[in-house]
C-alpha cells in the first residue's frame, strides 16, 4: 500500500477520533470541593456528598482515559502512516 492510499483510507477514521476528542474534552471538567468549603475555605463532606465527589470524580477520571485511548490510536495511525511512507519512498 502506497502512502497515499494509507491516508486516503485512514483519514475518516482519524477525523472521527479527533472530533470525538474534542467532544470529550468539552466534558472533562474535573470536579471541584470548592462548592464544599465554608468561608474560610475548609472543605467538610457528609457521606454523601463525599459519595458524589468521588463518583464525579471517577467519571471524570474516565473521560480523560477515554481520551488517552483515542490519542493512543491517533499516534498508532499516525505511526502506520510513517511506516508507509517510508516504505514508498525507498522504492
């Protein structure tokens, strides 16, 4: 396979993993204690509002290796693509 046909045929795919990158950076907002902490700044949680920290937080934990999964598979194509590459220009 030529590097041309390698783009060609891999480009909707990467297209569609950076779009789904941006969407899920848009919804990576890591949460925050601060709307727990008093005037002087202590955070104090009941149970729960301890739990729905944690579980935000486990959400969010998620995002971000949703999108390191998407990055990874981004440079693995971006990888093949080099390898390609390579290959046709030593022809």
């Amino acid at each position: 396979m030529d590097a041309d046909t390698y783009f060609t045929e891999t480009e909707p795919a990467v297209r569609h993993m950076f779009d789904a990158l941006e969407e899920y950076d848009a919804l990576t907002v890591p949460p925050s204690l601060a709307k727990y902490a008093d005037s002087s700044g202590v955070v104090l949680l009941n149970q729960n509002d301890a739990m729905e920290y944690l579980q935000d937080l486990s959400d969010s934990h998620a995002l971000e290796f949703a999108k390191a999964t998407l990055c990874g598979s981004i440079a693995q194509v971006a990888s093949g693509d080099q390898v390609v590459f390579a290959q046709s220009r030593c022809r």
